[in-house]
C-alpha cells in the first residue's frame, strides 16, 4: 500500500538510515494515492540533527536553512517512541502557503480531524490536538499537552510554536494510517491534488469521519435523551435545518401529544409566559366594564397540566424561536426555578393568587420538560444571556448533506455542496452558524429551482447586505451568479 512505508517509518525506531528511508517512503506516494504531478508539489527535508525531523515542505523553499509555509512532519520520540507526526508552519513563516493557511478553513479542517481521531481511536486518552488559528505562531503546544506527550519534549521546546495539528501514534498502526490519511489528502488537496480515482472511496469515507465532527448531527433520540437528564434544552442551528420540525416531531411522537408548542416574539413578556393581570369582561353591575384578575402564563398553565397528570408522565413546552424574546426578563424571578438537578425542590412566591394548584406558591414539576428552539443566525434579536445559558443543555443542528443525498436531487445535492463548500473554507467562526440548512435543498429539480430563487438567494442576499458574510463576501456573489443560470 502506497502509504505502507511512511506509516513503517513513524513506527520504526530512529537511525542512521532515517533520510533515505524518508526519500522511499515519500517517493511511495506518487503514481499511487496521489498523482504523479504531486511531486511537483512537495519536497523532502529530513536532518539528522539534534531534533531531527522529517518534513514535506514547499518545492519553492531553499535545500537549507529555514523553510516557511504548511508541511507534514514526523519528530522521532525518545526511548524508542513512535514519531509524532502532524502539520507545522516553518519558522520562515506562512508564506508561500498564506492563502491556505489563512482561510479559516484549513485550520477548521485540522481540528476536524483531530477530535475525529481522539474520538474515534483516542480510548479516553488524548491522542491528538489542533490549534484553534494556525497561524498564531506566537502560541505553543499547551504545557498541559507537552506534559502529556512528554518523549517529544525536544521537539516541543524547539517547534512547539510552529506546531499547529498534532498526532501521537500508540501501538494502533491502522489510527497512524488514518491520521496520516487524513492531514495529507487534505495538503494535497488544498494544493491544489486530490487522490487518485483508486483511493477516491476510501478518501471520502475517511472525510465523511472527520467531517462529521465539525458539522456534528443531533437526532432526535439524543434530544430527548438531553431532556430525560437535563429537562430543559434548546436546539440551535442556522436556518433550515429542521429544528421546529424536529421539535414537533418529539412532542407528537415521544412525549404522545403531552405538551404544546408557543412561539416567542418581541413583544413576549414576564405577564405572557409567567403570569399576571389581564383584562376580563365584568360581571353584574360592571357587566359594560373590565376588571383585572390573575391570569396564568404559559409556563404555568404548562406546569399546571403536567402536574395534573396523575401517572406524572414527561410533559413537553416546546418553545419555538425563544431568543426573539428577552428571556432573562420574560423569566423574571421564575429563573431561580430552572435548576434541573436541585437537591430541594425550588419554588417562588407569586404576587397573586393563580388558583389551584399554585395559589400564590410556584414550582415547576419534575414531568415538566422544556425545549426552545433557536435560529442562530438570526442577530437582530435578544442574546440568550450566561445565567440562561447554564440552566439550559444546548445542542446543535447542522446543515446535513446526508439529509440532501436522501431526499433531494443532483442539482440539489451539487448547489448544497458548493455553499457549504465555501462556508467551510471562508466563514469566521461566528459566520459559519449562517450556512443555509439542508431543506433549501430538498425535492425534485422544479421544487429545488424553486426553492433557489424564493428562499436561497433571498436569505444570501439579505446576509450580503447585512455584512454577515463580508469576509467573502465575493465567493457568495460569484455562488449567486451560477444559482441564477440553474
């Protein structure tokens, strides 16, 4: 197998025939996995020195002396240690790699694949580490991790700075074929090489692994596992990606009807969802009139139902869009209630009397399961704020490209590709949560058609002139321009 010799050579330990077995293991690639013109695209440095390495590097860099740019390397480890391998910037710096190294999604894609292998091959030991920007060549490898993986400690003091996505072999040599995998298809491809037609399958189930990692799917079973400990959840993710429906699915098929479903707004205040004076038309002499009596709100008539079951089944509030409200104020003091885990049951004094069973004394029952639903791309709204945020358990929904392949079309397949392909690549961190959903996507070539020109377009165009996506700002328009010929 073509990449049999570099994966012998990190398990080997280290010797006098360290170049040269570099130079057969790096020559095994090519006419193999990666095309023959991809040896165009690297070249080897390999010291003996007092931290030799070995290092694929950029042709353009000089036979000697400091390189720059992204390359793969292996640092021989002490007592006869495996080779730590993974991505390194030369200390010349970025260049000639800045375009790569700069997008933000290389380094997306090394973190990806690291907590991938710490998942998938890692046991509970942390057999992997990326840095968040790899280009922050100001940051070493965490002491924490230099500890950890101390027979690498020379090549810590010496590179820890440069080092940006990092493996540490075990005696598991398919985990060191699958790192090595992964961190090289991904150099050569941002080089501009993919593998060949041969190793395309294996090549795309191994991105397909780590690729799940940085778009991670939330089912349906896992949400309501969530609610079973934590009672009180919300689902975030950008538009389209099914959250209301996945949230009305939950409460019709796993709770059985038990529950209901609100949607939040603006305007959604203490008096709406907790309770208080409400108008009621009068009676006997103030028949013509109004007064103002206590009226419960949607927790509490949620509450109340849930208490009134008498085999205390889960009741679920499903709380659709429930950022569009402040919620720390439409909570109020309700918030001390939100405590999952409490050792006491909590409760809050009402300044009214709401009837049976709370009176003036409320508490919320521990059937009551509640389950907001979040656009996060929506910005023009309240922030949930930190004291929410730690009494809620949040989980994501990503856009699925599993999702499109089962329900949607070529051309729908192809344009969710290509946009999720540049959100990927281009969008900061606090952009890449507005990656239109998957049903944008979903239906026949009429109905995706349709779909682009009434939905996509629209919502991409309203992210341009909002400034969302102004960091690529062009790669969105150019994306525009192919949807319109489609």
């Amino acid at each position: 197998m073509s990449l049999d010799p570099v994966v012998d050579l990190i398990h080997t330990p280290l010797s006098d025939s360290w170049k040269p077995s570099n130079e057969r293991a790096l020559e095994a690639l090519f006419g193999t996995r990666y095309a023959k013109r991809a040896e165009k695209l690297v070249t080897l440095r390999a010291p003996w020195s007092q931290v030799p390495f070995a290092a694929y590097i950029h042709p353009a860099s000089t036979d000697s002396g400091a390189y720059g740019g992204m390359s793969f390397v292996m640092f021989p480890g002490e007592e006869k240690m495996p080779c730590l391998i993974g991505m390194v910037i030369g200390i010349a710096g970025l260049e000639p790699d800045h375009a790569i190294l700069g997008r933000p999604g290389h380094g997306r894609r090394m973190q990806a694949i690291c907590d991938w292998l710490n998942k998938e091959f890692g046991k509970g030991d942390l057999v992997a580490w990326a840095k968040h920007d790899p280009t922050r060549t100001d940051l070493s490898v965490p002491d924490s991790i230099q500890r950890r993986w101390g027979s690498y400690q020379a090549a810590f003091q010496k590179y820890g700075h440069v080092m940006y996505a990092m493996f540490r072999p075990t005696e598991n040599r398919e985990a060191t074929l699958a790192a090595v995998k992964a961190m090289l298809d991904v150099m050569f491809e941002e080089r501009g090489c993919e593998t060949l037609t041969a190793h395309r399958s294996d090549s795309e189930a191994i991105r397909s692994k780590w690729f799940s990692c940085l778009m991670p799917q939330t089912s349906a079973d896992q949400v309501v596992r969530v609610l079973g400990d934590r009672r009180y959840v919300i689902l975030q993710g950008p538009p389209g990606t099914g959250k209301t429906e996945m949230a009305r699915g939950i409460l019709l098929e796993n709770y059985q009807g038990r529950g209901r479903s609100i949607q939040f707004h603006p305007t959604t205040s203490y008096e709406n969802f907790i309770g208080g004076l409400a108008p009621v038309q009068g009676n006997g002499s103030d028949a013509l009139g109004f007064r103002f009596a206590p009226q419960r709100g949607f927790l509490m008539e949620a509450a109340a139902e849930a208490v009134a079951d008498s085999q205390a089944r889960p009741y679920l509030l499903h709380v659709d869009e429930i950022n569009r409200a402040d919620l720390g104020k439409v909570l109020g003091e309700a918030i001390y209630l939100l405590e999952p885990r409490a050792i006491k049951q909590r409760e809050i004094r009402l300044p009214y009397d709401f009837g049976d069973p709370y009176v003036q004394r409320f508490h919320l029952p521990n059937n009551l399961h509640i389950l907001g639903t979040m656009n996060s791309s929506d910005r023009s709204i309240a922030i949930v704020d930190v004291a929410v945020r730690r009494r809620f358990a949040f989980l994501s929904l990503w856009p699925s490209l599993d999702v499109v392949k089962d329900k949607g079309c070529d051309l729908g397949i192809k344009a969710f590709e290509e946009l999720m392909s540049i959100f990927v690549e281009h969008a900061p961190e606090e952009s890449l949560a507005l990656a239109p959903g998957h049903s944008y996507f979903l239906g026949n070539e009429s109905e995706v058609r349709t779909s682009f020109k009434t939905a996509v377009e629209p919502l991409l165009q309203e992210y341009l002139e909002q400034g969302y996506v102004t960091g690529f700002a062009e790669s969105i328009r150019g994306y525009l321009q192919w949807l319109r010929g489609q």
